[in-house]
C-alpha cells in the first residue's frame, strides 16, 4: 500500500502538533507547580528548562521530555496546587 505525499504531510503535521501540545502541557504544569513540591525529582528549573528547549528547540523530542514529565515526575510531585 503506497500513501500518498499528502496523507504523508498529513501524519507528520499530526505527529508535529501532538508532541507540541504535549510539552506544552507539560511546561505550564511545571511553571504552576511550587518549587518546593520538587523535592525528590529534581530542580524546578531543571525541568523547566528541559521542557521549553524541547519545545524551542526540538518538538518531537520535545514530546518525550514532556511524556516523562507527566508520566513520572507529576505524580510523584509533593503538595500541589
């Protein structure tokens, strides 16, 4: 089965704005949460950082920082407001 260049265009831009609002997700998350509810997963800033480099720099890895933010640093996050 052969696609077509634009059902091709089609995913990638898909693929493209999921994983933009994915790390973007995760970006304000970590922006509104307190520093202090980072005790045991790391600097805030370092997380903030990691996220809006992804999201400047490189959307689709961006995406894995986002989903490894969510994923296992959030929950693991101390008194959140």
């Amino acid at each position: 089965m052969v696609l077509s260049m634009s059902a091709i265009f089609v995913a990638v831009v898909l693929v493209v704005l999921l994983s933009f609002v994915v790390t973007l997700w995760a970006l304000i998350d970590a922006i509104r949460t307190p520093a202090t509810s980072f005790v045991g997963v790391g600097p805030k800033a370092l997380w903030i950082g990691l996220l809006a480099a992804g999201l400047i720099f490189a959307v689709v890895p961006g995406a894995l920082v986002g989903v490894l933010y969510l994923a296992l640093v959030r929950p693991r996050l101390a008194h959140r407001i």
